[in-house]
C-alpha cells in the first residue's frame, strides 16, 4: 500500500513510497484511512528540523491527524465496521512514568512516550493502519471529512482545559481573550473559547482574506497587528504560533492574575532581546502564569469530539482550504497565506 514517508532529521526526503501492511501486532482493529490534516508539525519533519525514527527502519511514515473509517474490529470493542474513528497521536512510554500510568500520556515524565508520524511510530498518511481500541476515538459520522480536525481540536481542548486549572488557582472571573494567530489552532481555540462564554479577540498578520473572515464569521475580533494592540491587558493569551518573540509580547500583554497559553513548538535557535528584569518584575507583582500545552489525552479527545459535532459545520468546512491526493503531497505541504487546513484525501 502507499504511504507518505521521510527519513526525520533529513531536509526533503518525503516520498510517497510502497509500505507493508499494517502488522496485526499493532492492534486488533484495522482502519482505512479517508483523510489526514497537514499541520506545522509535519512540515518542520519535513524541513529536517524535527521527528524520530521508528526503532530499527529507515523511514517514518508522516501523518498524526487522522481521519478513517473501521474495516474490522473485534466484537466487543465498542467499534464496528464503518464507524469513523480518529488515531490517539501519543502513545504512553512503556515504564510507564506515574503520568502515563494515569492516562495523561500528554504530560509524560520521562519523555519515553512515542508518537504516531512524529516520534517512534509510523503515522496515518498511509491507505490502512491498525491499533487496539482504546487507542482511538469514535467521531459523529455527520462530520464527514470535518472529523479529521479532531486531532487539532484536541490541543485547544486540553489547552483550555489547562488555563481554567491555572486561571483557578485564586477567584478568578476571566472576561477577556487574546488569540496570537489564526491558524488551526487559533481558529479551533477561538471557538472553543467562545463556547465557554469569552469574549475573544484574534491577532494575525493578514489584513484581509479567509482568517479575517472565519474570525468574524465565528462571532469573534479580528485584529491584524501586534498581541499588545488587540486590547489591553485581556485575562488570558494564548499563544498558537511558537514564534519566539510573540511569546514574550504574549507575556508582556496579559493583565493582573492573566494566564499564558503557550501552544505551539517553537524553532530551536532563535535569539530575542528582551528586557528580562522589567518582563520578571511584571510578572511577580501582577501574579502571571506562563503554562506550556502540548498534545491531549482521551479526555481531551471526548471533549474535542462533542465540541466538533456541537459546532456550526459550515463554519469548519471553510477551514479545510485545500483537498490534495497523496500522489500530489508536495503540494500539501507548500502553506499559501490564504491556508488554513490542507488535508490529504487517501480514500473517499
Ligand atoms: C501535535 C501533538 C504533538 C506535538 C509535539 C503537535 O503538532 O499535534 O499531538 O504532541 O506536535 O510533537
């Protein structure tokens, strides 16, 4: 069968190659893939900058935003034949750490976890895959192809989720949102942020276009700008670019008692000037919480799932911007300034 592999840590290897089937040895249920979403993630192990490879193989296959149908599942699973499902991206490391003992594989101790496309394990990008059961989750057939933005759903749910453990550590009453980016994940934090009764307010660069429009479309403000010019110190920020300097800006524009939501993973190498002594002090006197969020556990999953089929399914479709086949991935993976989602159809 196709799949679309690289050799991580090598600038340009992706190539659509001939892989193996899935082993059964991977798990008891079998999937054929219909679609998987490209994500800044994906393009960063693409560029050599990012991913390991699966113990003893020379190639990963790409692709943790799955989308696909159960071929075959054992009776008494929950799953059955044609049920839409989606790929859990991180898998717990086999200690296991008291974290992945838990089920909250996304806050690993020993950094041994694996994950599916990314570290250790061959992603979904590929025609068919298997994994045991609970190491997947059910999405509402009615989304169609909507069900394959559940992976990124899944960051902004754990992400909120965070920032309303944080936020509570004192009485707290947050109005207020700022959203760095409107990207994936700012548009799905935008709407997540919303349904949880914020008024939210998205910084990005473009002036006019599809962001501005998904932005407001959603009920939300579109800023183009600076974090610091979308309004004055808003009770939380979350930070969904990783561009370094805007997570210090990011920092330096919440208000008193405010939460940071750092999501995304930020390039390696990359020098700012800051004034450390005045972002520190501003920090203490007014109770700032910096909180870094990265990937989601099942719960995270369940509560990206209900939000997907409770939210506007038109409003989702306009953020899958681009369908490509997998023979064409290379133009998957060149982002236009006008790309929200671009999804890899592998079966229909
Ligand atoms: C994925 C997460 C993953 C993270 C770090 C993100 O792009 O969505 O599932 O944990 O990258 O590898």
């Amino acid at each position: 069968m196709q799949a679309l592999t690289v050799i991580p840590k090598k600038a340009s290897s992706a190539e659509v190659a001939d892989v193996a089937e899935p082993s059964p040895s991977e798990g008891s249920v079998l999937v054929e893939t219909l679609a998987v979403g490209v994500c800044g993630t994906d393009m960063e192990i693409v560029r050599g900058d990012y991913g390991w490879l699966p113990p003893g193989r020379d190639r990963l296959v790409l692709g943790h935003e799955s989308l696909g149908r159960v071929v075959d599942a054992p009776s008494g699973s929950g799953l059955a034949a044609g049920d839409h499902v989606v790929g859990i991206v991180r898998r717990p490391d086999p200690v296991p750490c008291y974290s992945c003992a838990a089920g909250e594989w996304d806050a690993c101790r020993n950094g041994r976890y694996t994950e599916h496309g990314i570290k250790q394990l061959d992603g979904f990008m590929r025609e068919r895959w298997r994994a045991e059961p609970d190491a997947m989750v059910k999405v509402d057939p009615d989304l169609g192809l909507l069900g394959v933005l559940l992976e990124p759903t899944t960051v902004v749910a754990k992400a909120w989720d965070e920032i309303g453990r944080v936020g509570n550590r004192e009485t707290w009453k947050p109005k207020t949102v700022v959203i760095a980016g409107a990207g994936p994940i700012g548009l799905l934090a935008a709407l997540l942020g919303l349904e949880r009764g914020y008024e939210i307010h998205v910084v990005d660069q473009m002036t006019d276009g599809v962001k501005p429009d998904l932005v407001r479309a959603l009920g939300a403000e579109y800023h183009a700008g600076h974090v610091g010019d979308a309004l004055h110190a808003p009770d939380v920020v979350v930070e969904c670019t990783g561009v370094p300097q805007l997570v210090f800006d990011a920092v330096a524009a919440v208000g008193v008692g405010g939460v940071v939501c750092l999501t995304g993973v930020s390039p390696e190498g990359v020098d700012v000037t800051v004034d450390a002594g005045s972002l520190a002090r501003s920090m203490v006197l007014q109770n700032t919480c910096v909180v870094g969020s990265v990937n989601a556990n099942k719960r995270h999953y369940e509560a990206g799932a209900q939000a997907l089929a409770r939210a506007d399914h038109d409003w989702l479709a306009r953020l899958i911007t681009r369908k490509v086949p997998l023979a064409r991935f290379a133009d998957a993976l060149a982002h236009g300034p006008d790309d929200v989602k671009v999804v890899v159809e592998i079966a229909s």
